[in-house]
C-alpha cells in the first residue's frame, strides 16, 4: 500500500510547476478520505520532509490522529462516528452531504498549524450536551 501512495505522490509530484501544497491538494481531491492536505507551515510544525521523512509519514500522522479523534470521541459517551456527528451538528447531513474525518483533520490542521488560530477559536461557546 505503501508503495502504491508514493507512486500517486510520484506521479503528480512530476508535473512540472507543482509544489508540495498542489500536490496535496490534488491527491485530496481524488481521496479525501485518505489525503490530507499539506503545506509548508503543517510540514515544519510535524517535522515532515526533514532528512528522511516522506509523505508516507503525513499519512501516518493523519491516521494516529484520526484514531486519537475517535478513541476520544467513544471515551467520551458517544456513539457512532465522529465525522458524522460533526457533520450532523455543523448542517452538512442537512444537504445530503458528510465530511470525512480526514477532511476535518485537513480543515483543523490548515487553521491551527497554517494560519496560526487558536483551537477552539477564542469566541466559540463550550459545546453543550443536550438532554431528551
């Protein structure tokens, strides 16, 4: 399987004019339940790319924090998914749609560690759990 990702890697990495945040953006595109986006500030913040790292090692990443997401969202009392639930609460199941919990990752590592924002942001209300 390895060898089979770093071969897409390869393959759209060889297009000329294309850097690391392209790339990752087009291998996203074609499986955003596998491929998170990447860019230079998420690389340095993970260490990726120095010396013998490869982008094996941001699938790597992606996937132990995807299990940390759902181990602690189970922990925590609930029940299915948490990409689904995410997607129930923030209206997309409404429009017939569900995020992967890649693409979640993707959305929450481009804000903490590319544009620096505080997570949770500083203005959102502690999450309430409703009551039947």
């Amino acid at each position: 399987m390895a060898e089979k990702i770093n071969r897409i890697y390869a393959g759209v990495y060889s297009i000329q004019g294309l850097w690391l945040t392209g790339v990752s953006k087009i291998v996203h595109l074609l499986n955003d339940k596998l491929f998170a986006i990447l860019n230079l500030d998420i690389s340095n913040h993970f260490g990726i790319l120095e010396g013998n790292t490869t982008l094996i090692q941001w699938l790597r990443i992606t996937q132990q924090n995807a299990r940390e997401v759902t181990k602690n969202f189970h922990e925590q009392g609930f029940s299915g998914s948490p990409e689904k639930f995410l997607s129930d609460k923030l209206g997309y199941t409404s429009y017939g749609y569900e995020k992967s919990l890649v693409k979640f990752l993707d959305e929450f590592f481009w804000l903490r560690f590319g544009d620096n924002l505080p997570i949770p942001p500083r203005w959102a209300p502690p999450y309430i759990i409703e009551e039947d």
